[in-house]
C-alpha cells in the first residue's frame, strides 16, 4: 500500500510508478483455480491505513463473509524492514509465526525482491500467498464467494452493470485513487501537478454527477462506491495536507462530502474506517514528506456523523 507499491526509482520525468501485483491466483467456487472457496481457510491481511486494503474490508463486512475468512491487521507503521506484525503479542503473527509480511512474500516466492504490500490472502493449507492482487480480490468475494454469503448481502458487481462498474473504477483509479499518489510521490514540479490537475477534473466531474445521484453507477452501491470511499474518507486526514493536494477539503465539495458521509454512516464503512491508522501511517512512514514524523491533531472528525441528507436521491 502507498509507499510499499511504488517502484524504488521514479520515472525519469519525476511521476510516481506503482508496482505491479506479485500473486495474481485466485479463489473460486467452480473449481477452475487450485485455491477453492472454503470457509476458513484463507486469511485476508490487512492495514487499516491503507485504502488499497480498506475496499477488500468493506467488502467483506457488507457480503457477511467475517466467519468464513479471517483478518489480520499489520501495525500502521512500517520500518525499513516494511508491513509488519508488531501489533500482535510478541510482535509476531499468531497464524504463521512472521514478525514482517516480507517473510511471508518470500515464503512464497524466495526469488520476490520487490516490496512487500497489503491485502493479500494466504492459504492456511499450502502456506503460501494466493493473491496480493487488490482490484480481483474484492470482485471475487462478491463473485465467487455468493456460497458464503451473508442474509441480505448486496449484490455489488451485478451481471449487467458490471461494464459500467468497471468503466467508472477505472477512470477514478487513475486520477483519483492513484491520483492522490501522483501528485503526493511526484519528485518534480511538473509531474505533481499533472497528478494534482488530473484529480481536481475527475472530482469536480463525480461531484457533478453526485448532484444527481446517490451512488455512482445504476443507483445502487456497488464496487464503484467502495473504490471511491477509500480515498474520499482519507482525503482531508491525509491527501489534502500531506500529499498536497490541497486545492479543496473533501468538505468543501457540495456532493461529494454529503455523499462520503452517507457511506460513512452505512454498516461496512464507518465501522471499518480507522482515522489514527490513517494518520499515524501517513504522516509517520514517508519520511522524505514528513521527515519530522509529526502527526496533525486535525481536521474536526465530527462532521462524519451529520445527516447527509441523501435519502431522497435513490435506493
């Protein structure tokens, strides 16, 4: 996550590069895949300050799926050493014996030399990871886990709106929840604003649209939604201050703050949202941003809890 999916090296113009997913098997239900959905096996790592992890959290929370699949939680901090296990007794994880997430990437590939990042699942049975791959494991446990899932679970990447989902995922990935990166990682001048310029249309644009609908696509939540509240409920903590990107507060947004709210407030998302991770990683992991480590006592939490006033708008 963050600094643990960025090459080393930035590219020659200054832009950020994120590292591409290691582990990209996959869980499924019909047997195409040597890892079948099984209901205790698997274990979802996890940083609560990472908004590349948080999407497989929710996603677990609102599909009902806590009994079938375990979490694990890493510290917020990470030393030179990268994610490590330092919340638990004896800093050491209970389900594999690992103090860092990198002896678990190079128990599973002694040849990986990149940098260790969360989510991930880790089979229990082959000790080994299964997949580290962000954007596929949160589609699966709404696609391939249904066996499992919770009384009223919501459908979130339905059969005919899966175009539009993918579509506006990834037009918000690239400006925004990537963007967010782009501007705060840019080591020129001319990279961080064309990262900062790019996120400004794209939330303009879904601030716009929020006008008039209550979710992003087909008036329902989806995986859409999910993707665009990990970076919107870290905005003002983390992105507007730290990473510079600072034309406006997510609260200074007519429709994009009501609606970051509205999700907030939905079981799932405020319950499995995490502000002193939030900070405390930020702040105190990158270094060349913040070299004095100091964490802001801000911004005022409390709006999160206002009415959004959004009802009106859809399902």
């Amino acid at each position: 996550m963050t600094a643990a999916q960025f090459t080393k090296e930035a590219a020659p113009t200054g832009e950020f590069v994120r590292q591409p997913n290691h582990f990209t098997d996959r869980i499924t239900a019909d047997g195409s895949s040597d890892y079948p959905v099984e209901a205790g096996r698997y274990v979802l790592y996890v940083s609560l300050a990472c908004p590349w992890a948080h999407r497989s959290v929710i996603v677990r929370s609102l599909l009902g799926l806590q009994n079938a699949i375990a979490l694990r939680v890493v510290d917020p901090l990470r030393d030179d050493k990268g994610w490590r296990f330092t919340l638990d007794e004896g800093g050491v994880d209970p389900v594999t014996g690992a103090s860092y997430v990198m002896e678990l990437y190079t128990r599973s590939d002694p040849d990986f030399a990149g940098r260790a990042t969360v989510p991930f699942l880790w089979d229990t049975q082959t000790e080994r990871i299964v997949s580290n791959d962000y954007p596929q494991i949160s589609l699966d446990l709404s696609t391939q886990w249904t066996g499992l899932h919770g009384s009223g679970a919501p459908d979130l990447y339905p059969q005919d709106r899966r175009e539009a989902i993918d579509e506006m995922a990834e037009a918000t990935f690239h400006a925004v929840n990537n963007g967010v990166y782009k501007a705060g990682f840019a080591s020129s001048q001319e990279a961080y604003e064309k990262g900062f310029d790019a996120l400004f249309v794209r939330l303009h644009e879904l601030d716009e649209l929020l006008g008039a609908e209550r979710f992003l696509v087909g008036r329902k939540l989806s995986e859409a939604d999910v993707r665009l509240y990990t970076t919107l409920v870290r905005f003002d903590a983390a992105y507007h201050g730290h990473f510079k990107c600072n034309q406006r507060k997510l609260t200074e947004f007519a429709n994009l703050w009501p609606y970051a709210r509205d999700l907030f407030q939905h079981p799932g998302f405020g319950d499995t949202t995490d502000f002193g991770h939030i900070k405390s990683h930020y702040y105190g992991t990158h270094d060349k941003i913040n070299p004095t480590g100091i964490v802001p006592k801000g911004p005022d939490l409390s709006g999160w809890d206002a009415p959004h006033g959004r009802d009106h708008l859809g399902d």
